[in-house]
C-alpha cells in the first residue's frame, strides 16, 4: 500500500497535468490512507511531550530565522517544505514530534511523512504556542 502511494504521489508530483486515469489512482490511494488513518493518532500534546521528550526526534518545521529567535530546547530546524529532501537526518525507528507556530504547517510536514512511511510522527497540539502555555512562558 504504502509503495502504491508513494507512486502515485510521485506521479502527481511529477506529471503537472495528470490524466483523469491518473488522477482517479492519486485520489483513491490518498482516500485509502486517510480512511486508515487513526484520528487523533497523529497529535501529541505539550504535557505528553514533555514526558518523552528526550526519547523523541523534535522537529521545528519553521522558517530558519522563526527556529533561531525561538525554539523549544532540543529540537532541529527542517522547514516544512523541505522535510522530504532532508530525509536523512529523519530516524526510521524512533518517534519524531514536528511542531511550527500552531500546527499547521507541521500537518503538512507531517502528511507528507506518512506518506512516504513514516509511522511514528506526531505534531505538537498548538505548536509552539501550546509548549510555551504548558511551560508558563
């Protein structure tokens, strides 16, 4: 399934007007992977985090300059649209904790991991402002 997605993921990607035939395979495979998707399995909150946050892989999906004015202690700066050409500094086999201002733009960093199979990556609830509340700052 997920070779399936990857390929049909990298088709879209690469082929900038896709046939109907195509499209239809693209969707379908999107479709199946969010049925399959556990709601609320990809989120993490600030107090859970801050429970396992030494085991965990924290990812700051920001711009470089958001990440070098404030960042949550511990954490690595791959700006969202770049977490898939940066690969390498991603682990397989151990959780990884994408966060940005709110959320949103890790969401999209993490889609993308899972994706291409990544299981084990969650996103901060809130973001950065969610850790900065749990922490009183």
């Amino acid at each position: 399934m997920k070779k399936l997605l990857l390929a049909c993921v990298t088709s879209f990607v690469l082929i900038t007007s896709a046939s109907a035939i195509e499209r239809d395979d693209i969707i379908m495979a999107l479709q199946d992977y969010m049925e399959m998707a556990a709601f609320g399995d990809g989120v993490i909150m600030a107090a859970n985090l801050a429970e396992i946050k030494d085991e965990v892989v924290l990812v700051d999906a920001r711009q470089a300059q958001d990440f070098s004015n404030n960042a949550i202690p511990g954490a690595i700066n791959i700006d969202w649209r770049f977490v898939l050409s940066e690969l390498d500094k991603l682990p397989e086999d151990k959780m990884i904790v994408l966060y940005c201002d709110t959320g949103i733009l890790s969401s999209k960093a993490h889609m993308a991991l899972r994706l291409v199979g990544y299981d084990q990556v969650r996103v901060l609830f809130n973001g950065l402002a969610g850790w900065q509340q749990h922490h009183g700052q």
